[in-house]
C-alpha cells in the first residue's frame, strides 16, 4: 500500500490487532526505534531542494556526506525521539482500539536495541526536525489502514 511495505512493525502489528492475531514482540518489548512520519519526511526533502550540493564546498558539519566531486549528499531524515517498543505497542492499541496478544520473544540475532536518528545535518542545512508526535502517526495510519483495506 502507498503507507509502506508490510513487513514495516507498524503495518503488521496494525494488520494483526485488528486481525486479533498475536503480535511477536522481541527482546520482551526492551527496544527503542526512532520514527519518522510520512509528512515530516517529505516536508524535509522541499525543504532541501533549495540547498542543493555544491561541488567543492566546505563540509557544514563532521556528519556532512557531501561529495567534493559529486553533487549529491546523503541525508539522514528523523525525529530523534526514539520510542519504547511497548509505548509503540500502546499507542496503536489506542488507535485501534484494541487490545494486542503479545507473543513476548528473545532478542533476534543482529537485531539492535535502541535505533536513533543523527540529525546535526539535517539541521546545519535548512534547521529542520520532524516533529509529528507518534500517536498523531500512528492514529492517521491506522484511519488510513482501515478505509484501504476495509478493516
């Protein structure tokens, strides 16, 4: 669907809740992930349409990708506001009104335990930060979820 492949945690917890299917949550729920809304994201990338690389420039930051050679950069788009993978859990309970099974796991091999976004970048070049709160997200996936799959 246009919100995101379906192996995405917020895609298959959605589609399990509503489904009254368990929910696999690993590391017992001990993990943090960093998420970025839809809306945030494109509104990040406008704005870096008007700071385009220049060839040979000087680096803004240490983060800087910037290609002296190239004119491209590689950006690191986030909100820098890791959540815990159980308030994660709560908050599309609450936009489904739902009450998930959790399955509660071991940790995944190579998995990590906390995901954070680096964004000294991101605001060097045009001082923006995502800012959608989780539950505005997720409550906004989980309506468009509903209509598009008639859940």
């Amino acid at each position: 669907g246009p919100w995101g492949r379906p192996d995405m945690a917020y895609f298959k917890f959605t589609e399990r809740i509503l489904a009254g299917r368990p929910i696999d949550i690993y590391n017992h729920g001990q993990m943090e992930r960093d998420f970025t809304y839809i809306d945030d994201l494109v509104e990040a990338i406008v704005r870096l349409c008007d700071v385009p690389p220049i060839r040979g420039s000087l680096r803004t930051v240490s983060t800087d990708s910037s290609s002296p050679a190239a004119p491209y950069r590689i950006v690191n788009i986030g909100g820098r506001h890791p959540v815990k993978l159980l308030d994660f859990v709560a908050e599309i309970e609450r936009a489904t009104a739902r009450k998930a099974i959790r399955n509660y796991m071991g940790m995944q091999p190579g998995d990590v335990l906390r995901t954070e976004a680096s964004t000294d970048f991101i605001d060097a070049l045009i001082g923006y930060r995502p800012a959608t709160p989780l539950s505005l997200g997720l409550g906004e996936f989980v309506r468009w979820y509903r209509a598009y799959y008639r859940a």
